[in-house]
C-alpha cells in the first residue's frame, strides 16, 4: 500500500508516468543470486 494510497483510500494513477532515460542499478540480495551471477539489475527511472 503506497502514502496515497492509505491517505486517499484508492489506488494512484501511474498514467501520467513518464520514462526520464535515467539508468539506474537495482541491487540483487546474496540470498536471490548465485555465486556467478550479477550483483544489480540495469533499470531505467520512471517519474
């Protein structure tokens, strides 16, 4: 349950979500990975 969700009582809109083109790295937990694989994910920012 998001702020506005709780503050509001109904789900936000995301309609108005645009993409920057902004990477960003998402870190993957030790306990989601194996020994091999890579530490984060590539992602791209939303807002």
């Amino acid at each position: 349950m998001t702020p506005e969700e709780a503050w509001s009582g109904r789900k936000p809109s995301v309609n108005h979500f645009r993409v920057f083109g902004c990477l960003a790295h998402v870190h993957i937990p030790d306990s989601q990975r194996k020994k091999l694989d890579s530490k984060s994910k590539k992602c791209v920012l939303l807002g």
